[in-house]
C-alpha cells in the first residue's frame, strides 16, 4: 500500500501520479498564457494603426501623381506621431 507523502512524494520518493498531472497542466496552462499574449500583440499592432493603411494610401496617391508633393508632406505630417523635442 503506496501513502501520500508531503507535497506528493509518496514513502518510496516517487512522484505520486497527481503531481506528475499538475506538471503537465503547468506547462498547458503556460503555453495558453503565451499563445493568448502571442495573439494580443498581434490584435494591438492591426487595430491600433490606423495612421499606417492611411499612409500607404498617401504614398500610393504620391505615386499615381494624384496629390503634390506639397500636399503629400502636409498630409503625412498630420498621419505620423509627433515627436517631443527636449529642451
């Protein structure tokens, strides 16, 4: 007869089988965790640059000669991030 020992070593220093189940599911649980992070970023990168199909379109109207290159700098400066000088 096997007993249950401290953390799940049983008597005779083996992994009792209950462990050897909550490793795996770590180790699922941790694969999820990355896969849902995975996903995330990739969601955050195509839904928060708008900026970035809009300038593609500037730069293909560039490219056509539809707009001035006048035009074309003004636009893109409204579409590009600003960046904060430092004094």
């Amino acid at each position: 007869m096997m007993k249950r020992g401290f953390n799940g070593i049983n008597d005779y220093g083996r992994l009792a089988p209950m462990t050897a189940f909550s490793i795996v599911g770590c180790i699922i649980a941790f694969i999820i965790l990355v896969a849902l992070i995975v996903i995330g970023v990739i969601l955050i990168r195509k839904y928060l640059s708008p900026s970035r199909k809009a300038l593609l379109i500037l730069n293909e109207r560039l490219a056509k000669g539809e707009i001035e290159p006048e035009d074309y700098t003004v636009k893109r400066d409204l579409l590009l991030p600003q960046k904060k000088l430092k004094k």
